[in-house]
C-alpha cells in the first residue's frame, strides 16, 4: 500500500507543479462543491479544466483577445500577445497582417478557422512559434534599414514579454501545396 500511495501524489504534482498552490486549492474546493462532479475524487484533467479552461473556452477566448487587438492596435503594429499558442496560429493563417486585413465578411469564418487550431495546439503542441507577430512598419522598415519600435505587448506585459524570449525569429517558411501539386497528387493515385 505504500508504494501504490506514492504514485498518485506524484503524478498529481507533475500535472499541476505549473500552476500556483492557491489557484490548486480553489480547483480542489470548486471541483468537490460541484454537485454534478464532486462525488468523485477530481482526477488531475478535472482540476486541470478548472485551472486552464477546456480547449473550446480557450479557443474563444484566445480569439476574443486577438480580435480586440486587431480593432485595437491593427495591422501597422507588431504585436506579442501574452499567449504563445495565439502565435503560433497567426503564423500558420499567414500572420498577423493578413489576419488584419480579414474583412468583415470573411471575419465569421476565419474565427472559426483559428479557434479550430487553437484547439488542435492546445492538444498537439508545436514545437515553435514567433516571437511576436510583425506588422506593416517593421516589415517596411526592415527592408528598407530603417529603425522600428519594439511590438505593442497584449495582455500581461511579462507573460508577453516571457513569450518573446521563449520564441523563434525566424518565421517558418511555410510550403503549401500548389493547385498544379494538388491535380498531380490527385492525378498519381
């Protein structure tokens, strides 16, 4: 029995050593005052939940934050958001003047796009992601040797800030398949 009591603890604390002992507490509390789930001993994924939120709160959090700054701040800015995930989706939706430049008609659908992915990262984390989102003056001053301000950081100025240092500067170079690619896949099988 007392090797089996070990176990557990541990593997608790490797599933919240990320979150602060108060924040852990109150999930205990919230989780076993719930009248639905709290006959049950929480599982570390339950307090989890609580502490982070599902993937689809998330997500729509995730883009409630960057739809603010995109009417907010725009396009012209670079921008470090204090959520490295929103990143990584940006850049993968062609970043963060593209994302701007999104018009209204489209808004809609590409909400559902980037809540969608984030959802995806948040379980299958990528192995990188910017370190901010680079607007229009930096893109034109950069190719022209012109100085440029730092990004405009959202949300909690040190988690943005911990974002940019854990980041890469280099963006990947994305290949996406042509429609000629495409016909010629499509086509050999």
């Amino acid at each position: 029995a007392k090797k089996r009591s070990g176990i557990p603890l541990e593997i608790y604390w490797q599933c919240l050593k990320a979150f602060e002992l108060n924040e852990v507490r109150h999930a205990f509390k919230t989780h076993l005052n719930n009248p639905d789930g709290g006959q049950i001993f929480p599982k570390p994924a339950d307090l989890i939940r609580l502490l982070d939120g599902s993937p689809e709160s998330r997500a729509l959090c995730a883009w409630t934050h960057v739809q603010c700054t995109m009417g907010r701040v725009g396009r012209y800015h670079s921008v470090a958001f204090d959520d490295w995930l929103i990143h990584a989706v940006i850049e993968d939706m062609g970043g963060w003047i593209t994302l701007c430049e999104t018009s209204l008609k489209e808004l809609s659908f590409v909400a559902l796009e980037f809540q969608k992915r984030y959802r995806a990262l948040v379980h299958q984390r990528p192995k990188r992601h910017p370190r901010y989102l680079v607007g229009i003056i930096e893109r034109e001053n950069a190719k022209e040797g012109y100085d440029f301000g730092p990004p405009v950081l959202v949300g909690d100025p040190q988690k943005a800030q911990a974002v940019m240092a854990l980041g890469t500067k280099k963006a990947l170079k994305l290949h996406r398949p042509s429609l000629e690619s495409i016909k010629h896949l499509i086509q050999g099988v």
